[in-house]
C-alpha cells in the first residue's frame, strides 16, 4: 500500500498517525483547541525534488536520449553514384575531351580526342541520422510535485477535468521534436487507503515538429490521469495541464510531473478547472536536477 497521506502528515507535523481514522481525527479536530488540534487541512503545494518534503518516486527513461534527439531527422542529401549494369558492373561511356574554355582537343591529326568515363547519377537520400544538434543535445530530467491533503469534511473529493495547470518556458535552440511531460500520481481516499488509477498517460510537449491532438480518454471507464498535448516553437510560453477522468473520490494527493529542463523553464503551477475551488494558496518550492546525456 501507498503511504501519500501519512507521508503528508509527516511533512506537515500532523498529529493524526493512522491513516484509517482519518474521519475520526477529523471529528476530533473540529472539536479540539487550535494548540492541540490535528492539522486536517493543507493548501496545495508545488514542489520540486531534492526538497526533502516528500520522497521523489523518480521517472525511468529507458534511453538517455531524449525524444527530440530520436525524433527530429536530418535534412535529406544528395549524393552522386556510380550508374551499374545488371551485373553490378559500372556502365562507362566515351566523351569528347574540351579545354577550359569549352573547346574540343584534337590529337596531331585534328581528330577529336575522347576519354572513356563511369556514367554516374544524381541520387536524392532521406537521412536516417538525426541532426547534429540533435545528436548532441543533452537532456536533464527535472521534477516538480503538487501536494494536497482535506480530511476536515471527513469526505471524499470528486473534481473531473484539469485540475493543474503548468507554465513552461520553451527555451531557443533546442532540437524540434517530442519532449514528453512525465506523470506519477500518490492518491489516497477519506479511509485513508491508497487509490491506484486504471491508466497513466504522459503527456507530450511538440516543439517546432508539426500539430499534435488531444489525447482521446472518451473511452475510458476507469479513474484515467493523463497530461496534455501541445504544440509549440522555441521562444513560446504554453500551458500545460494534468487531468483527471472517472474520479472515485480523493482526499489527497502528490502528483509527480518530470520534463526535460534544458528544453523548458519551469515558470509555475497551479490548481485549475473544478479543483481550483478546493485547494488554496500555492507555493513554489526549489531543489536537485537529474541530469542525462543524449547520444545517437
């Protein structure tokens, strides 16, 4: 089982420990002294990793390149090749010999003169090698949490749609491509058990490579968290979002979010859609980097 609401708890200096009274602690802090009371209620928090506040569950990325690296192809070439027959031998033809100026050589006896050559041909080649920017861009794993916690009602919450919302700076002069915008929920309900969703979906950020549609979550029947696609260039500001679909009642959380941090500036977050009315102030929270290096 999940420990996201007692590891909340702890950060906090809750007084309340077992996660399965958690109704019980919130009748009693209703009825208690504020010098003695159970902290029930906790805005919601930004964060970033290597704070110390709440342990970071870390993203697994199975390759050290990054998406725009693997995904952004080099300019197709031309090259000249040598024309063969249906042996694979090279076909060769006899030209006439001109000076430069364009005039043709004789020989003493005012022949023309004519050398035997390969016939060749102009080839147009898609490349298979990414570009050299991109061959050489170096990827750095950051990550960000949001942490929330309301057991003062002793119920569950049940918000849909999105319910953060992220403001990255796109930085110039990284490769086109997808970066992706990686998510790991911790969630737990009024009876202090851990929720599990049916489905996780990253969301991804299209930078300067063509348009990018929503993710289509109409189909799904259970509790979905999913991020969203945007496409964008180098130099914009965008706004991303984590949402959440078939919601079977929370009353905590630390939501997880990594994106490469040389390709985006982490500007801010927070809460939105029907959650915004649930949580409250926000703060911005600083730590570590991870950083990885992007090969071919």
């Amino acid at each position: 089982m999940k420990t996201i609401t007692k590891r909340i708890i702890a950060v906090f200096s809750v007084v309340c420990v077992a996660m399965s009274s958690f109704a019980g602690c919130g009748d009693k802090d209703k009825k208690s002294s504020s010098s003695t009371s159970a902290v029930t209620q906790y805005a919601l928090e930004i964060g970033q990793a290597g704070d110390g506040k709440t342990d970071d569950p870390g993203i697994k990325v199975d390759d050290k390149t990054s998406e725009a690296a693997t995904s952004a192809p080099a300019e197709d070439t031309t090259e000249i090749e040598d024309v063969t027959d249906a042996d694979g031998q090279p076909v060769t033809e006899s030209v006439t010999v001109t000076d430069a100026n364009g005039a043709t050589v004789t020989d003493a006896s005012g022949s023309a003169v004519t050398e035997t050559v390969k016939v060749t041909t102009v080839v147009k080649k898609p490349s298979s090698q990414t570009t050299t920017a991109a061959s050489k861009y170096e990827s750095k794993q950051d990550g960000r949490y949001a942490m929330w916690l309301d057991i003062s009602k002793d119920e569950n919450f049940f918000f849909e749609g999105d319910f953060l919302h992220i403001k990255f700076k796109v930085k110039e002069g990284i490769p086109d491509g997808d970066y992706k915008l990686r998510i790991s929920p911790d969630l737990s309900d009024v009876a202090g058990t851990a929720v599990y969703p049916s489905k996780v979906i990253d969301g991804t950020i299209r930078v300067n490579n063509g348009t990018i549609e929503e993710t289509d979550v109409s189909g799904e029947s259970g509790m979905i968290f999913y991020g969203s696609n945007v496409a964008c260039k180098q130099g914009d500001t965008i706004d991303c979002y984590i949402n959440i679909k078939n919601n079977t009642g929370l009353v905590a959380f630390v939501i997880w979010f990594y994106f490469d941090s040389n390709a985006f500036e982490f500007v801010s977050a927070e809460a939105s859609g029907e959650y915004k009315k649930i949580a409250r102030d926000t703060e911005i929270g600083a730590g570590a980097q991870k950083s990885t290096e992007a090969s071919n």
